[in-house]
C-alpha cells in the first residue's frame, strides 16, 4: 500500500489560505473541510473558497463535506474540479445515487463514516466507492484526542475491502500525529489526514515528510 498525506486546512491560517497549502506540496492532496454548523456544529467554509483553492494549487483537493443534504451540494464540488468529494454515510438520503453523481463528474466518491457508525452497514456500498474514510474523532473540530476504540473498525473496513479484492482506499481523520499514524497503518489506513500535527508544527512540510515516513515504516514492520 502507498501511504498518501493530506493536511487539513481547518487548522491553516484562513487568512493566508494560498501559502498555508503552497507550504505542504510535498503532500498528496489537500484536505478541506466544508462544515454547514447543521450536521456538526461548526461553520467553515464551502464551494467559493474551493474554486478559489483550485487557482492557487497544483495539488488535488480532497473535500470532506460534513453537511446535511450532501445529496443536493456534493455533486457541485466534483463539477468545480475537486479531485476527490467525501459525503457522509450518517447524512445522504440516496448515497449511491450521490455518489455515481460524483465519479461522473469526475471526482473520486468518499464515503465518510462517524465514530459510532458501524461499518458492515455499508458493505454492500463498497463498489460505487473510492475511499472510505474512517473517522478517528467526533467530526466538527480540529485538535481533538485520537479515539483509539475506533481502530477495529479500521481493521474491519480493509479486510471487507480486501475480501471483495477492491481498490478502494481507507482514510483516517482525527487527531492523527506522530504519535497514532503507525497505529493506523499497521490497522490497515493508507491516507491520513492531519491538520494540527502539520499546521501546528514549526515547519508543515517536514511534519508532511515525517509523517509519511512513520506510516511507511509501519508498512514495512
Ligand atoms: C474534523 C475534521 C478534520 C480535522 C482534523 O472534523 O474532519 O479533518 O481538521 O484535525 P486534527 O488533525 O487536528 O484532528
Ligand atoms: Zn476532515
């Protein structure tokens, strides 16, 4: 598996938006969290600033929409060029309906799963996916503590993947830092988000590179 690294925005300076995501390009995607204040309870950001996003960045936008109503808003972020669009399990009405709208608008299609949403609901969804994203922590906030119960969930989701032998990619998303990034490889994670473990530290592309460097070591472990 090839690890992938996706900083998070959320915990970038939203006034210097262009040089926070010019100051991890050795990631692999840039992570942006479009929250509505209804399905979390929070308010960031949503499609006007990822269209502006995509002018200044050469690296693909990986858009994480904790929103209610993701059937109605989903399709317009793959349409805009978004490389990747994440809906969650918890709020999409017709799922598979959304998610075909996104892979033919020509985005990856991510299935988003709360810490308390069982996997194997959501078996049978595996093929009209690309990525399934685990999360690691509540959704709504940067900088909360890693939920470690949420690892065997993470496990379960790659052998269903590998059961049914698909190339689908299983996302982290929560408190991951140098401390819990090789916990969620060695359960079967291959692209993680981290928001403050990059964008707290001193230099955001060196917490990119060591990150991925942890993940990989705990590959080949
Ligand atoms: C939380 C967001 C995350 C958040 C992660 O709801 O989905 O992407 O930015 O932040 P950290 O890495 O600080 O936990
Ligand atoms: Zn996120």
């Amino acid at each position: 598996m090839a690890v992938q690294i996706a900083p998070s925005i959320l915990s970038a300076d939203f006034a210097r938006l262009a040089d926070e995501v010019t100051a991890v390009s050795n990631a692999d995607w840039i992570h942006v969290d479009v929250m509505d204040n209804h399905f979390v309870p929070n308010l960031t950001l949503g499609l006007p600033v990822v269209e502006s996003l995509l002018k200044v960045t050469p690296l693909p936008l990986d858009c994480h929409l904790m929103i209610e109503d993701p059937d109605r808003w989903a399709p317009g972020y793959a349409e805009a060029g978004a490389g990747s669009v994440t809906i969650h399990a918890e709020a999409a009405s017709a799922p598979i309906r959304t998610l075909r709208a996104i892979r033919s608008a020509g985005a990856r299609a991510g299935l988003a799963l709360n810490p308390g949403t069982a996997v194997e609901s959501y078996a049978d969804l595996l093929p009209e996916i690309d990525m399934m994203l685990v999360m690691t922590v509540e959704p709504g906030f940067g900088g909360q503590s890693f939920l470690d119960m949420v690892l065997p969930k993470v496990r379960r989701a790659r052998d269903l993947i590998k059961g049914r032998d698909l190339d689908v990619w299983l996302q982290v998303d929560g408190g991951v830092s140098a401390e819990t990034i090789e916990r969620c490889a060695e359960a079967g994670a291959d692209v993680f988000v981290a928001g403050s473990a990059v964008y707290s530290a001193e230099d955001p592309a060196e917490a990119v590179r060591s990150l991925r460097e942890r993940a990989s070591g705990a590959y080949a472990s």
